[in-house]
C-alpha cells in the first residue's frame, strides 16, 4: 500500500496522477428538516392547548347562550354587556322567579254531573250524588249506566262530556276522583258524564281534592336562568 493511499481504504483506492477520491461529508440535511418540522408541529399543538385552558378557566359566553340565558360574551359591546349584566341581576339566583298567570277555574256550582252506576254494587250512584253536592257540585241525572257502558268499565271511572266543554270543567271533576279517564260523545249540552267503574271505591278526600285543584288554579313558577 502506497504512503499516499488515504488510511481506511484497504488499498481500493490508489492516488495516481491527478485523479484523487471524493471525500464528502454524510449529508444530514433531511434529518435537518425533519426535526425542525416536528418542532413547529409539537409548538403549534402546545399553542393550542393552551388556548383550550384559556378558554375553559375563562368561561365561554356562547354555551351561556345556547342555554337561553342572557349571559354576556366575550365579544359583546360594553353597552350589551351592561344590559345583560342588569337583566341578569333582575333574574338571577337571588331573584324571585317570574310569577305564572293564575287558571281560572269554573266554580263545581258551575258543573252540571250525570252519575251513572257501572258496577253490580247497588246504591253507588246515589251515594256519590250526595258527596258530590256537598262539594258544590249540580248533580242532574243520576242511574245505571248504558249498555255501552255497563259492566265494561275496570278502572274507577270514566267523564264522558261534549268535545265544546270546557277542558278546566273536566280537570275540576276529575280532581275529585283519581285515576278517572276522559272521553267525548256527539252529545250538544255541556254537562258531564260521570260512569263509575269496577275499581271504584270512594271519592277523593275533599281536601287531597282541594290541594288538586289550588295547584292547577296556581301552577308552581318557571326556575329562573342562572350564568
């Protein structure tokens, strides 16, 4: 091996004339790259990140109002911001809740009954119609039931009415006597049907029916939105 053949060629390589072997350098540019690449892709997610912390510490007003609520965002004008604050404080937790409209009830002096006996039990009719006209109520007809009606009834009763009565003169009835159904017929007037059934056994208490009939002339208010 000659003096001047580099060290490490096993002799391969042989200096003569002018012609010399290429000694370059390993070329690590693509590693270059590709770190600095991963490098602005792990800053840009550590960015992000931090903008989710911001946001979720912060609070975002939109959730506020998807919710229905009149809570300010971010980038609403001082002045928006300022009227939501006060409408906010005028409903807000401390705040009574926005009173519901009372129901006006027909008075039972108001509702004309039919009492009609569905059951083989004698004398329930007439027992009810007593009950009933203690209570206020105007009891007219009172008898078995029909054939479309007798023996065919398992639940405690049914109120059969014109589809033109009043809905609250059912709901006043119907708080006398729980578990009874509703159902129309072609009949013209406005009085009410009351067929009692198989699993009948006595009227309401009248003062379980009393607190029936308070909470539908005064419905509980509506909870107010919170922030």
């Amino acid at each position: 091996m000659s003096m001047l053949t580099p060290p490490g060629m096993g002799g391969k390589y042989r200096v003569t004339g002018a012609a010399y072997p290429r000694m370059s350098r390993p070329r690590r540019r693509r590693k270059v790259v590709f770190a600095l690449l991963g490098s602005v892709l792990a800053l840009a997610l550590l960015g992000y990140g931090a903008l989710q912390l911001v946001d979720v510490f912060r609070g975002n007003g939109k959730h506020d109002a998807a919710a229905g609520t009149n809570c300010p965002t971010a980038s609403a004008s001082p002045a928006k911001a300022a009227k939501a604050k006060a409408a906010n404080t005028a409903s807000g937790p401390g705040a009574a809740p926005s009173p519901t409209p009372a129901v006006a009830l027909p008075q039972p002096g108001q509702i004309t009954v039919n009492i009609y006996n569905a059951t083989p039990r004698g004398g329930l009719a007439k027992a009810v119609r007593e009950e009933l006209e203690k209570r206020g109520f105007k009891v007219d007809k009172v008898g078995n039931a029909p054939p479309d009606f007798d023996k065919k009834v398992p639940g405690p009763g049914i109120l059969v009415g014109s589809p033109r009565t009043d809905k609250a003169a059912y709901s006043v009835l119907a708080a006398q006597l729980a578990g009874v159904t509703t159902q129309t017929d072609t009949r013209e007037g406005t009085d009410i049907d009351l067929i009692l059934g198989d699993a009948f056994k006595e009227l309401s208490p009248k003062a379980d029916a009393d607190r029936a009939l308070a909470a539908l002339a005064n419905p509980a208010p509506a909870p107010a939105g919170k922030c």
